[in-house]
C-alpha cells in the first residue's frame, strides 16, 4: 500500500544514494543538494537540523519509493519541485507512487492556504505527471538553473 509522509532524517541517506545512482548533475554533491532543498517549516531563527527537511516521502509497506520537496513563501504560490525516485524500484505501481506525490504535495500547498502551485518538470520525466494533477504549461520549454552564491 503507498503512503505519503513527512520527510525524516534518516531519509537522507536514501536520498543521497538515489542522486548519486540517477548521475544528476549539479545535485550530485548531496550536501548542496541539501542545502538548496526547502526547509520545515519553522518561524524564528534558522535550525540547522531542519535543512532540506521541507519535502515528503511516498513508501509502499514501509520502504521509501520517491520524494519531493515544498517551497512555501510570503505569496499566493508555493513551488514542488525536485522529484527524486528509487532508481531499482520498478513494481507496477511505481507511476502511481509519482502521481501520489505530485498530488500530495500540491494538495499539501492548497491547504495552507496557497492560490496557486508554480513547478519545472522535464519532458518524458515529471511532466505528464503534473499535467495529468492539472497544471498547464508553458507553450515553450524552459531550462533549469542553478547558481551557488
């Protein structure tokens, strides 16, 4: 059975593997990766032990399948992004298990409140999965960007 939860420390040794695996660069060094993921949500000063903490895991009976992350702001749009699977898991419900997330997490965004959800997702990757949740895209394709300050 698939399930959707919180992200927890001990996830990220997962998560560091599945990126590692996947080759994907820039995310390949799982510290920035960390670094740039959302945090939870917190008010107040930074903690440090909340870093990349702002996302969800979908698992079947227990074991972890994929992720995504929530960027929440001070505006009406929040942002999902950066999906990110277990490279080996291939049982018959592993597009389910994505669809589940995508879902998830924009349903997370609604209802806190957000008016809308703004996301990146690649041709023949994400993006079937984000059109068939209801989001339009654009008519021409858009690269990712990344630069470290």
């Amino acid at each position: 059975m698939l399930q959707v939860r919180k992200l927890m420390e001990s996830d990220w040794e997962i998560l560091n593997v599945w990126w590692s695996q996947f080759g994907q660069s820039p995310w390949v060094d799982g510290d920035t990766f960390r670094d740039i993921m959302p945090g939870a949500f917190q008010v107040g000063e930074y903690d440090k032990k909340r870093r990349g903490m702002g996302g969800f895991m979908v698992c079947k009976d227990g074991e972890p399948v994929a992720a995504m992350w929530l960027y929440i702001g001070n505006g009406p749009c929040a942002v999902p992004t950066a999906a990110i699977s277990d490279p080996y898991y291939r049982d018959n419900d592993r597009k389910e298990a994505l669809q589940l997330l995508v879902n998830f997490t924009t349903d997370f965004a609604k209802d806190l409140g957000f008016k809308y959800t703004f996301a990146w997702a690649e041709e023949g990757y994400m993006l079937d999965y984000y059109l068939k949740a209801g989001y339009k895209k654009f008519a021409n394709p858009a690269y990712e960007l990344i630069k470290k300050l």
